[in-house]
C-alpha cells in the first residue's frame, strides 16, 4: 500500500489550494484524491464560467457558521492576499457591479494557478472515495486501490451539483470518527411559491432591484422572477438565511412614496418598475390602476406593500440547483486555528465540508482558500510529522 505524509481527499477548490500550499511550505508528500477525471470542475463551471473569487466586501458578517471560526481563517487569508496570490500567479481579475471579483477571461485562469503551484502533489483521478479507517495512520479506500496516510484532509465539498462530482462522502467520513454533522441543504438557490404568489409566475424573465429582510439580514441586489418561482442574486443570498416561514421583500428600496403623492400619472407607468410586474403587482394586491395623486388613505397603504411584501416561500429549487449547501461538520468540533478535528489528531476539514456557508458574491471561494490555508499552515507546523 502506498504511503503519503497528507492524502487530500478532493481536488477542488480547498483541495487544490491546500495541495499548493503544502508544495510551498514543505517538501511532504502530498497526494489528491478525485472522483471525476479533471480537477475543480465546480470552481470550471463557477460564476458562469468566469469564477467569481472574492469579494470587496469580506468579513464574518456574509457567513453563516461560527463566527470566531471564519473571522480566524479570514485573518489569516484575507481578500487582499488572496487577491495577491493570484496575482502573483499572472491572474487580474475585474470588479462587476462594484462589489465581485471575477477572471477577466475564464475559471481555468484560477485553476491553472493553483494547478502550477501544486505541481509536484500526486494527483489521483478518478477515484472515488469510498471510507476512511484508522489513524496514524489513516487507511484511505477508494474504489480502485487503498492508500495510506499521516495526515488526512477532508476536501469533499458540498453535496449540490452532484453532476459534477458532488457527494456527502465528507459528512459520512465525520460521522464515522464520531463527529457531529448539520446535514446538508440547498442553500444560494432560488425559492419556490405557494399558490397565493403564482403570480410572480407570469413575471418569468422580469428582473427588478429589490430588497429582502429575512432571518434579521437586510439584502440588496435584483430578483428574477422565474417559471417555477424567485431566483436571481438577491434571492440566492436570502436562501441562506430562510428556513421556513415569510420573509419580506422590498420591491423598490430606493422610492419615497410620497413623491408619488403629485404624480398625474397612472401608478402602473409611475412607479420606477416594470410596466409588467407593476401591473401584475397591483392586480395581484387589488389595487386599481389609477392616478398616483388620486388614491386615498387605504389605497395608499395598500401600495406600501410594495416596499414590505411579506411572502412565505413553500421551498427550494433543490439541491441540482443550489450553488452550495449550508450544514455540514460541526464548526465547534474544529479547532480554530488549524482546522483539525478536536476528537482525531491528523484528520482535518476544509471548505465546504465545514458548517460555513457564505452569501452569493465570491464568498464560498474566500471561504475554501482561507480555510486550506490555515489547515495547510498547520499541517506543516504541526511536529508530529514523521
Ligand atoms: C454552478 C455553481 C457556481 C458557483 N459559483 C460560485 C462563485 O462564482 N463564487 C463562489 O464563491 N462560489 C461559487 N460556487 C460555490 C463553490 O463552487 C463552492 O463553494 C466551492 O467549490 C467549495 O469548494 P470545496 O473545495 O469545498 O468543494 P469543491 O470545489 O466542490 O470540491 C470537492 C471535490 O471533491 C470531489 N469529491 C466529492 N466526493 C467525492 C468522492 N466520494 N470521491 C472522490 N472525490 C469526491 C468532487 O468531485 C470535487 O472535485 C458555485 C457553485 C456552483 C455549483
């Protein structure tokens, strides 16, 4: 059976960059463990093909896990050098919308990067995972051969787009070292309506900038209405954060509505929204579609539902759909600083793995970079190396 000092279990984003780092910071023998024949094929597909990496914004605030976990590894490998390491591998990526950065030309800019700087780690493709056993060391099965290691890290990532290589392998290695897992859910996803919203229906295409209050998060971006229910950016962000129950949207965060107050005009054609959700929006509220300055007291607070539209979405569009998963290992059974398992010594979780999801806008990519950095800083330092 052969011997690696680290086996990576998943050569996507966190496993790649985990391999890269261990190249740099030590001369051990590192191997990567992948189920599909091509490396990253998520972080390929990401950002409509052009990855969105980062974020200008990035702090604890835009993830859901515990927070003392994600600011660590945020300190650790933060927006500015994850931008640098890029950079210094030839990457420039381009601010869109002011807030996301993305590569100029394609995915495949990242991944050459982190493929060169891992250059020198086996890489074993098309091998699925099929358990873990042991420690010192740790018996790693696949359905080809069986490995073993010193040091195993747990890279598997989420469970959505399982065409892409998606598996829960991760939670199941966890449960089975006794750890304690969230279980995975469609989470940066669009939501699904009960029968009251089936209006929105007809809106499929439209697109407006809304704002969502949901679970105490305030959100901007722009909703799509979608064939089978809300989708676009805003939305995505707020999925994370729904669980069950209403969430609030704002369909014109930026109107004073009593500017509307003197308006001659028709409410269909004064309000700044398309004319199309406009129309189906007063329909669907039993408002009249009359002169802006000729509604009364009741007809005016009915037209405040357009800045606080409480709706009860009845689910999700699943997990094919859904960019990343929310659950996963148990934050508090991590140690903070190295990312390993506080029941077995040389085991660690990296990435998507963990119970750390981060809104839509480059921050799950932020997250599987910073969290590898840390377990592969402390892999190295780690004395127990043989
Ligand atoms: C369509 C889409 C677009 C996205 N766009 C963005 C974006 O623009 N910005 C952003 O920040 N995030 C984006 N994400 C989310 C981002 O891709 C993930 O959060 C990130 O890839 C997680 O990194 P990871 O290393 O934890 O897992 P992954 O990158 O998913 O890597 C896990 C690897 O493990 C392998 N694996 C799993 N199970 C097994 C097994 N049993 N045996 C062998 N190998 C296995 C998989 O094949 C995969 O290569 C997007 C996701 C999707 C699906």
């Amino acid at each position: 059976m052969r011997h690696f000092d680290v086996i990576i279990l998943g050569a996507g984003a966190s496993g790649l960059m985990c391999a890269a780092q261990l190249r740099e910071k030590s001369s051990l023998k590192v191997a990567l463990i992948e189920g599909n024949m091509k490396p990253a094929l998520k972080l390929k597909a990401s950002g409509g093909g052009k990855c969105n990496l980062t974020n200008v914004e990035v702090n604890a605030s835009h993830f859901l896990g515990k927070e003392s976990l994600v600011s660590h590894a945020l300190g650790v490998f933060s927006k500015e050098a994850l931008l640098r390491y890029f950079h210094n591998g030839g990457l420039r990526p381009v601010i869109r919308k002011e807030r996301y950065y993305f590569c100029p030309k394609s995915s495949d800019e990242v991944i050459s990067i982190l493929l060169e700087k891992s250059r020198g780690s086996e890489m074993l493709m098309g091998h699925n995972i099929v358990s873990v056993e042991g420690n010192s060391p740790f018996i790693v099965t696949t359905d080809k051969a069986k490995f073993s290691a010193s040091h195993v890290v747990v890279a598997t990532g989420g469970a959505s787009y399982k065409a892409l290589g998606a598996s829960d392998i991760g939670l199941k290695i966890a449960q089975e070292y006794g750890h304690s897992i969230i279980p995975f859910a469609p989470a940066l996803v669009g939501l699904t309506l009960q029968p009251k919203e089936f209006w929105m229906k007809e809106l499929s295409g439209v697109s407006v900038k809304a704002r969502i209050m949901v679970a105490g998060k305030i959100l901007d971006e722009d909703l799509l209405f979608a064939h089978k229910g809300i989708s676009g950016p805003v939305v995505l962000s707020a999925s994370l954060y729904w669980h069950r129950g209403e969430i609030s949207i704002n369909f014109c965060p930026d109107l004073d509505l009593k500017s509307l107050e003197n308006e001659k005009k028709l409410l269909s054609t004064g309000l700044p929204l398309p004319k199309r959700f406009s129309k189906a929006f007063l329909e669907a509220i039993g408002l009249e579609d009359k002169p802006c300055n000729r509604l009364n007291v009741d007809e005016r607070s009915k037209l405040s539902l357009i800045q606080n539209y409480k709706m009860a979405p009845s689910g999700t569009f699943g997990l094919t759909k859904a960019e990343v998963c929310r659950g996963g290992l148990a934050c508090e059974e991590l140690e903070p600083h190295t990312m390993q398992s506080t029941k077995v010594k040389g085991l660690y979780f990296i990435g998507e793995t963990v119970d750390v999801t981060g809104e839509l806008g480059g921050y799950n990519f932020q997250w599987a970079f910073s969290s590898a950095v840390v377990c592969a800083t402390s892999v190295v330092n780690n004395n127990s190396i043989k």
